[in-house]
C-alpha cells in the first residue's frame, strides 16, 4: 500500500485552487478547490518536528518522525 501527504498552508482566508504533482505530472483530481475560513488559518510559530524519519528512510519502509503542536498558536497577524 502506498502512503503519501500533502500539506497546504493557508495564509489568506478565501478560495483556493491546489495543484498535487507527482514527478512532474498532476494526479488525478487535481486541481482541487479548498476553501479556508479565517478561523483555520494558524500560526506555525512554536511548532516542533523531529525525529530520524526527517533525515533518512528506506523506499517502502515506515518512516517515524513528531510533530509537537503543544506551543503553535493562533494567528492574529493575517
């Protein structure tokens, strides 16, 4: 089985249109419409990752990394 991610990081309220590219090619269903209200837009300040799953992995093999969110705040800037 295949596992695969995208993020999309909003930084304006609103209608959005995202392209997903896999080697170069968009994948089926693409582009797809997203849209985000004012209060999902977030602030990655104080977010942490870690761990070796950021540095190295193995083709077909889990990769394990964290992801500590306990100090992200909300944006109040946008």
């Amino acid at each position: 089985m295949m596992v695969a991610g995208v993020v999309f990081n909003a930084v304006k309220a609103g209608e959005h249109e995202v392209h997903v590219r896999r080697a170069g090619n968009e994948i089926s269903g693409s582009p797809f419409s997203v849209v985000v209200s004012e209060a999902e837009l977030a602030c990655a300040d104080g977010v942490k990752v870690y761990g070796r799953g950021l540095t190295e992995g193995q083709t077909g093999q889990p990769c394990q990394f964290f992801i500590d969110t306990s100090h992200a705040g909300t944006s109040r800037w946008l």
